[in-house]
C-alpha cells in the first residue's frame, strides 16, 4: 500500500513577525494566552493576543529558530499586531521585527505531511529545516505541517511534494472544524472558549496571568459558553460571512468562512439541540446547514 504525498500549499494571507533580545520569552508570557516557555526549536504552540477584557484581538503561531520568536500571523493584519505588542516593551530587552519580506509561510497538507519531514505526528512537534522551521500544525495534528522558510532558497524543502493550492487547506481547515483568524473570530468581540481554543491547546491554565486571562478563566469555570463555532454542511449557495443563521423563525447564530459545501457557523448551543432534538434545519439565507461536533471538541 502507497502513501499519498502531501500537498505544498503556499500560504500568501499569512506573515511573520520576529521577536528578539533576551527578555523575548517573558515579554510574550506576560501577554498572550499559551505557554511561551514551552517553545523552543523543537516545539511551537497557539496563542492569541486578547483584549484586558478577554476579547479576541490576534491569534497566531509561535516557533523558534535561532535567538528569535517567530509569530505566524495573518499578514494583512500584521501591522496591527506590531502596534499592540509595541507598547508593552517598557524596559525588556526586547526587539519587534516584520519579516514577511524575507520568509514565508506554506502548509504540507495530508496525513503523511509530518512523516515526509520526519517529524511526529503530534500537535506542535518541529524542526529546522532549509534555513527555517517546520511544524506540525499546533492546534491538530490531521492539519499537517506549516513552515515558515526563507524566501530565497527555502522553498527546497518542498520539492518533489505535490503542489496544492489555499482551497486544499481551507478544505481540510474546514472539515475539522478549526478557525482561521479573523475570518472566523472578530476582532474585540469573539471569546476564545467559543471557538475551541481549549481543545485545540491555544490556552495554558497553568502557567500564570496574561492579558484577559481573568475574564478567559471565569468564562470556563463558570460554564459560561452559550455558543459554539461549529463545522457546517451547506447546501445552497454558499452565505457571506455574517450572514444571519436562523432556526425557524428564531435567530440562531451567524456564518462565518466557508469554501465549497462546507463551512464554520457560531451557534447557539440550546438551538443546535433543539434542532436535533426536533429534526429541524437551519438556513443561511438561501441555503440549509447541517452543523456537527467534532470530535476533538468536548
């Protein structure tokens, strides 16, 4: 039996920051909800950047190569994650450098990805690789591999793969049921508890305080989660994100990105079971979901 290559799939919407100096792990601990401290050249993590009132703000990868952090965030966005973090350098010995001019970010999709670059399959599990690093996905293993590779050069670590494109792992993304930035969570607004950032290891409850990390821990502890973003099937046109969701004639939720037959909808969970318990459908403007839990979510 043959194992299918993987997918290279460039990854043009993401960019990177760098940051650097010898208080770069403290700087990050102090403010983002993962872990700093786990990550090194072996190891990357999720993590986002939340508001002092524990709404979403950015959410990104973080990995090690050489004296330097490297944040994997969304690149359009990317200038307004350098002015947040900027502000609270203070006195740390710290440095904040964009570097999407020099490295890019691709992902190895397919079961066979960490394999290929003989990496395990677990959750952030990494390795340097042609002048950059490579990682299993942080948030889910089935996702595959990102890389983050110098723009010269780096791009040999990919050879000899199959070549896919953004809908390869948008499709993937989507069928198990994991966000993608901010087209999934809006800015000062989304929890992370409603879009499966505690199963999908984006959140250390163990490590100390962060920005928002109060509001994000009373949430869970008091069983707060009314609402949960859920993989949907969609049959009809596929809606716009923002588009109403409704149950009957009762609004229950809202889309949000989506490709193809399938897609991402924050519902409320009370409609999600009386559908099921009903045998009702919800509809999209024009189309029907059929929502289900995945099974990493608890």
């Amino acid at each position: 039996m043959t194992t299918e290559l993987p997918l290279a799939v460039p990854l043009p919407q993401r960019g990177v920051l760098a940051v650097g100096g010898p208080d770069r792990v403290s700087f990050l601990q102090g403010l983002v909800s993962n872990d700093v401290a786990r990550v090194t050249e072996g190891r990357a993590v999720w993590a986002a950047l939340l508001t002092a009132q524990g709404k979403y703000l950015h959410d990104f990868c973080i990995a090690a190569l050489g004296d330097a952090l490297l944040l994997d965030c969304e690149a359009a966005r990317r200038d307004d994650l350098l002015r947040r973090l900027r502000p609270y350098r203070l006195r740390a010995q710290v440095t904040l450098e964009d570097r999407t001019d020099t490295l890019a970010v691709s992902a190895l999709v397919g079961t066979a990805a960490p394999a290929a670059l003989e990496l395990p399959a677990e959750p952030g599990a990494a390795r340097t690789v042609a002048g950059g690093t490579a990682f299993v996905d942080p948030r889910h293993a089935a996702l595959g591999l990102r890389l983050i590779l110098p723009r010269e050069g780096g791009a040999t670590a990919l050879a000899g793969f199959r070549q896919g494109g953004e809908a390869d792992w948008d499709s993937a993304r989507l069928a198990l049921g994991i966000p993608d930035g901010s087209r999934d969570l809006v800015p000062e607004k989304s929890i992370l508890l409603e879009n499966g950032f505690d199963e999908l290891q984006g959140v250390a409850w163990d490590k100390g305080c962060w920005m928002g990390q109060e509001l994000t821990a009373r949430t869970r502890y008091r069983g707060l989660i009314r609402k949960r973003l859920l993989p949907v099937e969609v049959c009809g046109p596929l809606p716009e994100p923002g588009t109403p969701v409704f149950l009957g004639e009762r609004e229950a939720g809202e889309m949000r990105s989506g490709h193809g037959g399938q897609g991402l909808a924050l519902l409320r969970l009370e409609e999600v079971e009386r559908a099921a318990a009903e045998g009702l459908s919800f509809r999209a403007g024009e189309a029907t979901l059929s929502p289900r839990r995945p099974s990493w979510m608890g």
